[in-house]
C-alpha cells in the first residue's frame, strides 16, 4: 500500500484550495489536511513575509486509498 506523491502548485491546481483545507500553522511549517472523499495530505513548506503574508507554498500532496 504505498501512496502516489507529487509536487503541488497549491495556488495553480484547482482542486487544492485554502476553502477545501484546514491549515495547521507552525512557524515555517503547515500541514494542510484535504476534506475530501479521497484523503490528502499535504504537506507545506510555507515562506512569509515579515507581516506573515503567504509569499510561497511548496506541497507534498499523498493521495491515499
């Protein structure tokens, strides 16, 4: 059972959205858990700015089954 990984362009892929996600923020850190039918996880090397803005997500998406 091993799951399919990629990498996601979190603003450029429809089906991962901020409204579709509940976003756990640890300094640099988030994971953001899909809630959808098929599970995803992702998780998210976040870069800010110094008004911790979003400037940049870099994603591991798995999608298990």
């Amino acid at each position: 059972m091993t799951g399919n990984s990629s990498s996601v362009d979190i603003r450029e892929n429809s089906a991962v959205t901020m409204e579709n996600c509940s976003i756990f923020k640890n300094n640099w850190w988030g994971v953001l858990i899909m809630q959808e039918s098929t599970a995803r996880l992702i998780k998210c090397d976040i870069k800010e700015d110094q008004n911790n803005a979003f400037k940049d997500l870099s994603c591991t998406v798995e999608i298990k089954s």
